[in-house]
C-alpha cells in the first residue's frame, strides 16, 4: 500500500592507479586475471583519453601485476611511453631491492637509463618501432598489428576487447534461491555470450581448494554449499572477441534457505511455457526497499517481520525465484527500486532472454517496470507519463475543468503517480498488438477521490495510445491489458469504471475526505475491462489491513482467462502472522494469469 542490459555498456574511465597484485593470497579478492603478452586497449572515436591495461610478469623478480593507464590522445608516443616506464621500473626496483636485503642473488637490472632510448620499452607497429613524437591519437585510429615492449616482452596490443570494470557478488546467498553478480559492470561485452563458472571452497584450511559447482550468470546453490564461500569466475565475450578472466569471492558463506514457500505451490501451475495465442501475465507490487527498510516499517508497519527477512539482499532471492518461477511473458511490477532494476531484475531476467524497461515517479527512487519473453514479443513503443504533469490530456482536462474544489486539485497535483506504457507485437502472431499498462495509485485511505480520477486518467491515457496504435498499424488487431496495485478495493469506484464502464456523480468514493469532496463529476470510458483473477479475498495482508487491491485488467471481448494461478491461502498468510515474512518477501502477493487471444 505504498507510494537492452546488452546495450547498456557502462563506461569507465580508468585513471593512472598503484598497480594491482592479482594474487589469491587475500581471503575476499576481486582478480583481473589480464592475458599474459596482451595488452588491452579501450578508446572510442572521438574521446580525448584512451585507456590501456596489462600485466606485467617476470619469473625472476617474482613480479605479477597488473598496470591501468589513463593517458590524452594528443599526447606523444615518447611521453606515453616514459609514464609506463616510471610505473614499472618503480615496481622492479622495489622488488630488487626487496631481495637484495634478504641476501639474495639475483640479476640486477639496469633501470636507470632512459629505456625508451635504449628500446627497452617501445611501441611496434607492423613490427616497426614507432617514432617517439608521433602523437598516440594517429596510432589510435588504426591500432592493428600495433605492440608493446616492455623488456623484450612483447604485448600484442588489443583494441576494445570484452573487459569488466568491477563484479561482486551478494553479501547473502540462500541455498535453493538464485543468486548472481550483485554488480556486473564491464564494456564491449555481450553478457550472453560471456562465461561464468561458480566455485565451491570445500575447506577452510585449504583456501585455494575449489571444486566447480556450475555454470551460467544465475547460481542456485545447492544444501552441500551450505557454510561454504562461493566464487564466480567470468570470462567476457562478445560476437567476435574475448577478453580478460576476472574472479571475486562471496565475502560471506551460503546460508541455510527458508524452505519451500507459498509461491513453490503456485508454481505448480506454471511448470510450462505458453505458446501461439495463449500467453501468461503477472502483476507484482515487490515492497520497495526504500520503504522496508525504514525504522517506521521495521518498528511499526512490520514488526512481526524478522529483520533479516525484510533486509532487501534477502528479499530479492525470493522475489527473483517467484518471478521466474511463474514462466511468465509479461511481468508488471510496482515499486521497483532503481537499483534493484538495474543491478537485479534486469540482468538477471535478461539472461533468461527478458528485456524491461522502467520508470521513476518522478523524483522518488522507486518506481514501475514491465518485462517481456523477447522470444515471444518485439517492442514497439513504451511510454510513460506523470499524471500530476500531463492533466492536458483531452478527455481527462474536460473532467479536470469542472472540478471547483482547489483543495482536492492541489492534492492530486501533488501526486507523483505515473503510468507506464509497452506495445508489444507478438512474433507468433505478428498482426496481435497489445498494449501493456502498467501504474501504482495513490495509497492513503481517505483519498478513493483521487484515485478514481488517477484510475480515469489511467485508462483514458492507455485508451488514446491504444487508439494511435491502432492507426497506425490498420492491419492489426490492438489489445490492451492494465494492471497494477490500484489501492482501491473491488467495492470503490475504480473497479466499476474498470468494468462496468461509469461511475456517477453519487460514488461514495467521491466524498471520501469531506473537504476535497468532489461534486457533479461522472465519469464513463470505453474499454470493455475484466478482472483476470477476479476479486481475491487478499491481494495485500498484514494485520492491520488485509484486502484486494491489485488487478490485472484485460479486455474481455479481445481475451479469454485460460488459467488463474491459485492465490495462497489464509493459513498460509497467518503463519508468520502477515505479510512480508520469511516466505513472503512483499507485503503484497503476486497475481498470475493465462490469457488467450480469442479469434
């Protein structure tokens, strides 16, 4: 009751830092294991820097490290290459000296000489040494057959190879729950086709003994990886290249799981894709962290509710294993936390061929997300607008204009709720449209007047893109589904103007708060909506307030229901006394339902 992954390349700029040891002696390490003789080059047509990487190793001196340099395009090959020599001859040095003190014997180099003079460290191009006042942005429009040297090493110089800029993975890991990089940040790389290998250590005492448990960006630990530290280990791919292995550890130990849960007994019913006309929907209200974890909804809202059970780290196994479970084609969810979307949600469901998009309300940090099965749907469209901006809109203005009470205006202007729209075509059927709408409405109890126009609004804005949608491709069938938490239960207004098509100017909802009463308004729209799931008793269930707040609306003359996945019982939502709980990990509950395009 609350308020494309693979195109999404995050740039990092690398700037000149103390060289990296990529050693495994380090219990929690994050390791870019870099190609021996490669060195990786990452410039884009048109920037003024250029990044350059490699690892630099020397069995003599006992030296393994890594080198990041950021450097100006406009810059001289000889000053480039006298900044790699400062940075490595340091390292040398420290570490011949180091051994000197211990009295120990080893060949002593000569690093005091100006190493780019003597071709000590140099750069080949075609097997070519390159002039020391060339500048490094006409090497950089064409940096084939182009090397490094470096003490007579030779690195072939690699431009914008796959390369990861940082990984991590979840402070908590549940065994029977998925589990994946909490951050995957990397360039040039296709996710998909990159590889990601999970380990196991098997023993405390012997730190690097791992035994390998898995493949793939998404993890379920099994009950043996209980007590154990896992590592993942990617090597990061993309149509034509592969770049540098990079591995992390889990900092803490997989845990024991809460067990099967109520969402485990749904999924029963969904063991199995849809296809052809028939295809699976849900609507999802996920509790967003932002609200969960304040000291209010810890002490107040939900204090039957362990901590770590309301801990988001924990809440999103659960949430990603229900979404994922229901096999579902489109996936609408309210508050969605940004970075949950961006760090969870979408690279996660994005491996299971799922493309989302999403939208804050406003300037809150949560917000709506729609996902779509990219084998089954194509995006056409998305859009999205905020009610309190956007009351211009045609028809709803007309009603806007006759409403005197400045009082309730000013309440609804305050509103940050939005409406988030996706048309999809079907690729099985490429002459169905449907247009997906998605929204979350005002929350508080004595405000059933301002949700009923955000419900009028909603379903008029969603009715007039449906209708340009239509226009637009004359030889399609244009379909629409809505849904939601609409914080309205089925007795109010909202739920008549979905169904019945009118409200009159005497709905109770109308004068919910005597001073923003709303008088001599009746509203009709012209969309044909039923309830999928019907009217459950419960959509939202704590102890203070349990009732059906969430639909998925459909047009009822362009649809049939084929199947309305069982909600949980009462039993089972009084277990832990209410919801969020160690099995529930929203205080809302998920619908899902199969829709077939009739005809």
């Amino acid at each position: 009751m609350r308020n494309t992954f693979a195109a999404k390349l995050l740039v990092h700029r690398f700037h000149l830092i103390s060289p990296i040891l990529t050693s495994y002696r380090s219990k929690h390490f994050q390791a870019k294991l870099l190609k021996m003789n490669e060195a990786f080059l990452r410039y884009d047509k048109g920037n003024d820097m250029f990044d350059i990487s490699f690892r630099y190793v020397d069995k003599m001196t006992k030296i393994d490290r890594q080198f990041n340099f950021s450097r100006q395009t406009t810059e001289r090959v000889s000053n480039f290459l006298k900044r790699v020599d400062i940075n490595v001859c340091k390292v040398v040095n420290k570490k011949i000296e180091k051994r000197k003190k211990k009295n120990t014997a080893c060949e002593v180099l000569d690093l005091t000489k100006d190493n780019v003079n003597t071709g000590k460290i140099m750069l080949l191009k075609n097997d070519v040494e390159v002039d020391g006042d060339t500048l490094c942005e006409s090497l950089l429009q064409d940096s084939a057959e182009l090397k490094l040297v470096i003490f007579e090493k030779i690195f072939l110089v690699k431009r914008n190879a796959p390369y990861i800029t940082k990984i991590s993975l979840p402070s908590c890991i549940l065994a029977g729950f998925p589990t994946y990089p909490s951050k995957f940040e990397s360039l040039y790389t296709d996710t998909k086709r990159s590889i990601f290998d999970w380990y196991r250590n098997d023993s405390l005492n012997k730190p690097n003994s791992w035994t390998h448990v898995g493949i793939g960006y998404l993890y379920v630990p099994s009950v043996t990886d209980i007590g154990h530290h896992l590592k993942i280990s990617c090597e990061p791919r993309n149509e034509s290249d592969s770049g540098s292995r990079m591995e992390i550890l889990s900092k803490n130990v997989v845990e024991a799981g809460p067990g099967e849960c109520p969402f485990d007994i749904r999924h029963q019913f969904t063991k199995h894709k849809l296809s052809d006309r028939s295809f699976r929907v849900i609507s999802y209200n996920i509790l967003a962290d932002t609200y969960a974890d304040s000291d209010f909804s810890k002490d107040v809202l939900f204090p039957y509710c362990p901590q770590y059970a309301l801990d988001m780290d924990y809440r999103k196994q659960l949430i990603l294993k229900e979404i994922i479970g229901f096999n579902s084609d489109i996936i609408c969810l309210q508050e969605v936390d940004k970075n949950i979307f961006e760090y969870d949600l979408l690279p996660s469901l994005y491996m299971l061929n799922y493309d989302g998009v999403f939208v804050t309300k406003n300037e809150v940090t949560e917000g709506l997300a729609t996902f779509f099965n990219q084998d089954r749907f194509e995006k056409l469209g998305f859009e999205r607008t905020i009610m309190a901006q956007n009351v211009d809109l045609p028809k709803f203005a007309a009603i806007w204009s006759k409403i005197d009470n400045d009082k309730m205006k000013e309440r609804f202007l305050n509103r940050n709720t939005t409406v988030q729209i996706t048309t999809l075509r079907s690729k099985e059927n490429q002459f169905e449209i449907l247009v997906i709408g998605n929204t979350h409405l005002y929350f508080k109890p004595d405000a059933d007047h301002i949700r009923l126009l955000q419900g009028y609004y909603a379903i008029t804005y969603l009715h007039d893109v449906a209708k340009r949608i239509q226009e637009e491709n004359p030889e399609c069938n244009v379909s629409v589904i809505f849904c939601g938490d609409f914080n309205s239960v089925p007795e109010c207004g909202i739920y008549q103007l979905m169904t019945k098509n009118y409200v009159s100017e005497t709905c109770e909802d109308w004068k919910s708060n005597t001073e923003e009463t709303v008088k001599n308004i009746s509203l009709t729209q012209d969309l044909c909506m039923s309830s999928a799931c019907g009217v459950p008793e419960y959509t939202n269930y704590t102890p203070e307030f349990s009732a059906c707040l969430d639909y998925i609306f459909y047009e009822r003359d362009k649809f049939e229901v084929e199947q309305v996945v069982p909600m949980p019982s009462k039993e089972e939502l009084t277990l832990h006394t209410g919801l969020p709980s160690v099995v529930f990990p929203s205080d809302h509950i998920s619908l899902c339902a199969d829709l077939k395009l009739k005809g």
